[in-house]
C-alpha cells in the first residue's frame, strides 16, 4: 500500500494546486468585475461585434445563470455567458466573452484540437462515471487476474479524462489568443484595461493546467501499479 500512500501525497499536492488556481482565478474575478472598459461595450456586445468581424454566422449568445459558468456549445452553437459577464462593462466581462468567442471561431475555421476534444466527449461521458468504482476497485483487489483486468480497464479510463484534459488545454490557450488579439487590435480594451483581461485569461487557463495535472497523476499511479504487480 507504499505506492498508494505515494499516490495520496501527490494527489493531494494536485488538489491543493488546484484550489489556490481556483482561489487566484475567483481573486482576479472579483478585482477585474470592478474594472470598467473605456469602450462601454457590455460583453454581449463585445461577443457580437467579434463574432461579426470574423463572419461567424448561426451562433446564438444566451444568458445563463452562477459565476465563471461561461462556455461554447460546438454542438448547439450558442455561447452562454453568466449574468455578470452578459451584461457587465469590465475588464472581465469583455475578456471572457472574448474568449468564448474565440471558441466559436475555432469551430468555424474547424480549429483541429477543438475537433479532437469534441470526438473525446463522448468516451470522456462513458469513463468519468465508471472511474471511482475502477480506482477503488484497483487498490484493494489483489494482483493478477482479475485484479490485473480492473487495473487496466482504470488505466483506459482514466487515460481517456487525461487525453481529454491535455487536449484541452492548446484549445483554450489558443482562444485566449484569439480573443486577445481582437480586443487588443479593435481597441475595445487598451492599455491597462487589456494587461487586465491578459491577466484573467491567464489565470483562467491554469484551471485547465491543474486539471490536467491531477488527471495525469492518476494515470500514472495506475500504470505503476500495473507494472508492479507483473513483477
């Protein structure tokens, strides 16, 4: 049981990542939901004058509902903003949905790691919920036989949510680039105001590196484990 100990230490040390990304991102939230843009543009209307200036035709922008609940529907083609980015007039507002955009652009310019993450939806659906049955049924079954088959079925699964967590991660970092870019050559933000959505954006797409990196510590754990119990 060293190796799950092990495993536990590094988990836990992911998490803990994980939460002071989370922390850090709900801070420049927060700091950045104060900060007005000199444009005025709410963020429907900077994800509509950005959605027209690249020609992006058939997308619908919906408000939703919570905080940082903002995304892009590939399949539906909506973009659906929270309350405080919909109609807010701020740094934050205009950076996110920005970057959501930048999403919808992808899929119109058929962006091919947003392709890729789209095929991995539906295996990521199958092998999320069977995850926590295989990882416990990993640790406490013994080696060999069986212990060996459930070993490598929570290898699959897991490698499923870590390719997909990977893969995320050139997709959002290029939307930010995207959205960026256009802020800062429309002159929607300027000067501060853009260091400002720059520096949300930034911390918004370390959330997806912290997931990343606890999706492969587990991945890896299981591997070892496999190959240990082969000795």
């Amino acid at each position: 049981m060293s190796s799950y100990w092990g495993y536990m230490i590094l988990a836990g040390a992911a998490s803990l990542i994980g939460m002071l990304v989370q922390g850090r991102l709900k801070a420049k939230f927060r700091k950045y939901s104060q900060v007005p843009i000199s444009s005025g543009m709410t963020g429907r209307e900077v994800a509509e004058a950005m959605l027209q200036h690249y020609n992006v035709q058939g997308v619908q922008i919906t408000q939703g509902k919570g905080t940082l609940t903002d995304h892009y529907n590939p399949q539906t083609k909506v973009v659906n903003l929270s309350p405080d980015i919909y109609s807010g007039r701020t740094v934050m507002a205009a950076a996110v949905a920005a970057h959501e955009c930048g999403h919808a652009i992808q899929h119109d310019t058929g962006y091919a790691m947003l392709r890729m993450r789209s095929s991995l939806v539906p295996l990521v659906k199958v092998a999320t919920p069977l995850q926590q049955y295989l990882f416990m049924g990993a640790i406490f079954m013994a080696s060999g036989g069986m212990g060996n088959t459930i070993l490598l079925a929570a290898i699959a699964a897991f490698s499923v949510t870590a390719l997909f967590a990977l893969v995320t991660l050139p997709v959002e970092f290029d939307a930010s680039r995207r959205a960026l870019n256009w802020l800062d050559a429309t002159g929607t933000v300027r000067g501060a105001e853009y260091e400002g959505s720059k520096d949300a954006l930034w911390w918004a797409a370390m959330t997806y590196v912290a997931a990343a990196l606890s999706a492969l510590v587990a991945v890896i754990y299981l591997v070892m484990r496999y190959m240990g119990s082969r000795d």
